[in-house]
C-alpha cells in the first residue's frame, strides 16, 4: 500500500486506545522512525481483508457490573 501525501484526501478517524495499547504504538512507530498514525494506517491495511470472530471477541470483554438500586435511590436522595 502507497501511504497518502498530503496532498491526497483523507477522513479522519478518532479511536479511544486501552493505555497499553496506546503506549506500544509510541514504541513501535519510534523505532520504525514512521508517525503513529502512519503505523495504524499500515496496521489496518494489513489486516482489513482478514475475518474477525466477532464473537469470541465480545466473550473476551468483561461485561460492567450491574449498579445496585439501592445504591442509585441512596445516591439521588444525597443529591436533593
């Protein structure tokens, strides 16, 4: 894949990173010596024609717990 020059269009995509992940993509684009952006936009293009099991990745992502009722009635009644 030919990465875009600047003179090419381009839309943007923002996407929220676990820390860690965010912090690995700082080393890998550093000693590539190629922008962070440019190593995701490698990344994606090497990996956008590949099949994802959608759901053996949602079974990976811990569901947030239920909040208690009676934590929210006690939490309301502090706000009034």
């Amino acid at each position: 894949m030919k990465y875009q020059g600047k003179s090419e269009k381009r839309k943007g995509l923002i996407v929220r990173l676990p820390v860690d992940l965010k912090h690995e993509l700082e080393q890998e684009s550093a000693r590539q010596g190629i922008s962070q952006s440019r190593l995701v936009v490698e990344l994606i293009s090497q990996g956008i024609n590949q099949a994802v099991d959608i759901e053996s990745v949602i079974e990976q992502i811990e569901p947030e717990p239920e909040p208690d009722d009676q934590t929210d009635i006690e939490d309301w009644l502090r706000r009034i």
